[in-house]
C-alpha cells in the first residue's frame, strides 16, 4: 500500500478510527498525489477515490497496482454502495476545518456512519516532515526562484512599475519550470515596502527606492518562499542600520536551528532583540512549507515547536518603519540533523543597483 | 442605511430572522464594499464588522456614515461583548455553504445563539440582478477583455507557447486596469482545444493549428468572461462546419433572451439541434456572473430559470471532438426588457491569422 496511507491507517487505528472522508484537495494530494477533483475514502477494506466523468480516466492511468487505491466514476455509484462503505466502522474520521456545515450533513445522508470524528490536523501532522521527493520538489522551486531574483534583478529599470516588474517575475517563474506560484508576488517599493502584505500598484521605481521582493512558486505542487530587498542607486544609514539588524536576526535565528530544538527560547532572545532596538514584531519569524505556502507549526515564541530533521521552514525577520520603509530578509530552508541547510541561496549582502545598470 | 443590508434585512425579517452571521468573504464585499478580512454580524440593532489590526484603521477610513455600519478591532471585544450581539434574536442565520463544521462549532460557543438557521443562498439571490454599479464594472472588465483580444491577435507568432501566450494575455489586463483575472487563462491550441477546461501548456503554436481562448478580468471585484477561436493560416472544412454550428447555436440563444423569459424551453431546442448533428454538450450554455465568475442561475435546461432585466450571463456553446479540436464561442451580455446586450464585442466571423501576419 502506499506508504502515506499506510502511515495515516496506523495513526487512525491508535485512536480507534477504522474509516476516514478526506476531502480537503491537499491532503488528498500529499496522500496519493492525485490533483483531480474528488473524495478520498478510507474504509476498513479499501481505499477509494470518488470523482467524475472528467477526470475518471487521467485517475485510472495515474494509479499503480502499489498504491491499493480504487477509483470510481461517481455516475456509476448506488445509494446502496454509498451506504455500504463505512457501515462496519465504529469510528469515522473527517477534516471538520475543512467540510463545510453543509457537506457535513450531506455526508451523514450520504453515507451509514456511526460515528462521525473530528480529525483536523492529523494528516496535516504528517506533513510536518518531508519525504525525498518532497524535499526535491522543493529544491527545484527553490531554484527557480534564486534564478528569477537574478533575472529580475537585470531586468529592473526606473520608470517601471510595481505590477510590471512583479509579472515580469511571474512570467520568469511560470516558463522556467514552475507550475504555479506559491502566493500572489510582492513587489514593494519606496514607503509601500513598509507593508508586510503590501499588493504590487502602479507606482514607478525611482532614484534612490528601496524594493522589497517576497516571491516563490511551485514544482509538483511544492512551494518556494523567498524575500529580499534591493536599493536603487544608493542606501541610507538608517536603511543600512535597519537591513544590518535584520540580517543579524536571519543569522541568529537560523545558526541556531537543528533537529530536536525547541524553538521558544530562541525566538525569545530574538523577540528581545527587537525591544532593545524599539522594532515592533509585525509577524512571525518563519513557517512550515509545502504543499501549502503556510503550514503548521509556526515560528514563535507562544507556540512549543519542536524541530524535526527534514521539516521545511522559513526565516524571516522582517523590521517595518511605517511611512518610510521596511526591510525583511527570508530564505526557505531544511532541517537536518546538525543544523540546517538554505534552499534558496541568493547572497544577502546589501545589493544596491548601480545608475549605469539602471539606466 | 446601506441599501443592499436593508434590503436583505427585510427579507431575513419576512423568515423570522433578525440576526445573521455573514462570514463569506464575497457576499460581505457585495452588501458593504469592503474587501478587509472580517466577519459581518447583522444583529436586530446594528451592522457590524469585526475585522483585525491589519484592517481596522482602512475600514473605519472607507466606510461612511450612511452606511450605518460599525467596525470593531477584535482586540478590543470581550466574552461579554460577543455575547450580547444576538441576545435578544430569536433566530440567527448563518452560510452553512460556507461555514466549516468547525466554524459553526465556534460561532455556537463565542455568540449567545438562541436558534442557528441556514440562510446560504439568501444574499446570492440577490446578486442574481445587478444594479448600475455593478453593471459598470463588469462593462469596464468587458471593454478590457475585448481590447486584450485585440492585442494578442497581433502579439501571437508561431513558435510561441500556449502559456507565453496566455501570460501575455494576463500582463496585459493587469496592466491596462484589471485588479484580478476572472480565473486561469485558457489558451489551447491544436488537439488541446477539445478539451474545455484545458490549462496551457508548452506546446508551441504551429501554422494550420486552432487556438481556443478563454479568459477574463476584474474590475473592483467583478469579472468579464469571454471566449473565441483563431485559426492560424487556414481553417478546415470540418473546422468551418463546426464553427458555424456553434456560431449559429450562439445566435439562436441569445437573440431569445430578455427579460422574464424560462430559458428552459429555449435551451431543450438548442440540446436538439446538438443532438440532430450527432454532437455531444459537454457543459451548459452558460452562468450568470457578477463578483463570482461562476454564479447562480446556469443556463441548462434542468433548471426552471426565469431571467430578469439586469442580469448578466456569459452564453457560451461549444462543440468538442476529442483529439481533434474544439470551438467555443462565448460572450458576457446583459439581459434587458426586450432583448440582451453584449458587453464582450469582439467579432464573430472566422477569424484567420495570415501567414503575412504572424512571420
């Protein structure tokens, strides 16, 4: 049987959980890697997919004799097979964060459940840690984006705006391997860099801007997350003080990260750090990635985070001083046993782009 | 008072219901304007939006004092607060379409709920008709679209890829006033225009091949929604034959609709015309749209679907001959008293991409 299911069934089985609905799209895909539309069924017997005339024959081509999956054209479904999957189940798992108050009673008309168990989060869990094959499709993402910084970095020219240059990056990424982005792409410039979800805007590139990227795209599905910050023919003291503090933080943070830590006290000393300097903490310092651009857990001191070897993190300190400028510097990174690797390479050095290349 | 919220309270009033929780991030858009996270409460004395930090000051600064609604930073709530909101209703309704299983379980245990009632539906019924506003926006989508059409048909040279091409086609309206692209960019060329809902791919443009198109864009929110076939070089006779079938379907449909017609008798007619020439329908003859691409009603027999003067509908028939080719022809149109108007107005003859026009 597929491994991931295998996994799944044994945790389930510790909790008296012998059937499970998976219907949140993700999971289904970390699971069996299937991206059709449908509904993953996890009875005592069997493991089913349920989706449609559209995609029954990419699924049925897409599955091997070793996943132990079965697929079913939903048109070819009685009421009385709807009925019969889970009927010798005590126990019966479903993603309560996911399904809707709606679905929720249309799963109890639809098929014989006992009873019916919240399980969110348990698949999401096992994500936490990587196999190979996800670590590698991340590194592939991870590389695109390092390559897409280069490219942008040629390709930027005052007078541009905001937008241009962000789907510039998006077109980079989308036909240099990526299958999708990660999340919408950040391009800040001037003042706007000062928000952390600031939306790329017509506004144009000038003399002496500060830009902040935050960008990373997809590769079979797994997510890239990646920030810099570039200055447009020159760079202040206090932006070189600010971008000076939050590189120290990267460091900081990220030398210390390794397998079995447990992140409170670190992030503490980092928290601490921004009060002696009066920075406010705007966000987090990092998160698991994926599958999902954001995943459990997340870093900060309020939660005990505990890192496991092969997990998938950002760094990413990040100092905003509204109405003038903010700086954040982030890499998407792995954990190992002694210590950690940086899958986005990119220099962090202060790069500031010269008016002859500009112009 | 909001005229939308006051509508929507009398007919929540004609249920029984004097408190709703509005959670759909959409349909708040639709009655306040506002695009900020948050929840919208309707309780028998006020409109509230509770939002976060990230939102609070942008809400307060957009919303007037007609609107008659409050906006709260949830910071500043405490138990007793969310507790009274509903206290005196007898019957409060909330999204169960929407809702998570596990939302609805914090929402019984934050707010004081005498009676939870589902009311999914309620406000998207009355998104079906739009007013001026709303209509104006989507014309202003619609002008985008038609000119982004316009600008590709001179962009496109052999040798391109589909998803260059549809790349282009997204810088392109996200340049020239779109806030969003109505959804993923269909640009199929070849065989892979028999497949409706085809994503493109790297296959380059050759002479002889047809290129399907489907796209659209926003504009404050709401979409335009369009599709066409270029034919570069020369067309078939099969191709031609198709062509006209469709185009013909397109004219029998849309010259019937106005309003208060029951499409179902028309579009029963234009299934047999399908059927005499051996084709299959693969999806409906359309939807309407508005804030959503894809919104209630959908033009498809089964369904007892009265129009009213101004809706707006995408009419969209296709033929589709697996690994062959397909066409689609498709507009955004508003249905008026005694007809419908397009809003898409790009021409429908054959359109062919010279030789001397692409090398």
């Amino acid at each position: 049987m597929n491994p991931k299911i295998r996994s799944l069934r044994n945790q389930m089985l510790a909790k008296g959980i012998n059937g499970m609905i998976v219907s949140n799209p993700v999971n289904i895909r970390y699971l069996t890697g299937l991206t059709a539309e449908g509904t993953l069924l996890l009875t005592s017997k069997e493991n089913i997919f349920l989706t449609d005339s559209r995609y029954i024959e990419a699924v049925n081509s897409y599955l091997t004799i070793d996943q132990e999956i079965v697929a079913f054209d939903v048109r070819d479904l009685s009421t009385a097979d709807y009925e019969s999957y889970f009927n010798d189940c005590e126990n019966v798992g479903f993603e309560e964060g996911y399904v809707t108050y709606e679905k929720y009673k249309k799963y109890l008309a639809t098929y014989r459940i006992n009873n019916f168990v919240e399980t969110d989060g348990l698949i999401e869990l096992n994500r936490f840690v990587k196999d190979e094959e996800e670590i590698e499709n991340c590194k592939k993402a991870c590389l695109i984006t390092d390559k897409a910084f280069d490219y942008i970095k040629e390709y930027i020219k005052p007078g541009q705006t905001e937008k241009e240059i962000a789907l510039e990056l998006e077109r980079y990424m989308k036909t240099n391997g990526a299958d999708d982005l990660s999340f919408e792409t950040i391009v800040a410039s001037g003042p706007n860099s000062s928000m952390p979800h600031a939306v790329p805007t017509d506004r144009k590139i000038e003399e002496k801007d500060i830009i902040q990227f935050d960008f990373g795209c997809k590769v079979n599905g797994y997510c890239s997350d990646f920030s810099r910050v570039l200055f447009v023919g020159e760079i202040t003291d206090e932006q070189k003080r600010v971008y000076d503090f939050v590189l120290k933080e990267y460091d900081f943070i990220s030398s210390k990260l390794r397998d079995g830590l447990c992140v409170k006290e670190v992030l503490k000393e980092a928290e601490e750090h921004y009060s002696e300097e009066g920075y406010l903490l705007l966000h987090s310092f990092g998160h698991n990635l994926g599958l999902d651009i954001h995943e459990e857990p997340v870093l900060a001191s309020r939660y005990e985070t505990k890192l496991k070897k092969n997990m998938l993190l950002t760094v990413e300190p990040g100092v905003y001083l509204p109405g003038k400028f903010g700086i954040r510097i982030e890499d998407t990174i792995l954990i190992n046993k002694d210590g950690s690797n940086n899958l986005t390479k990119s220099g962090k050095a202060v790069c500031i782009l010269k008016k002859t290349e500009i112009y």
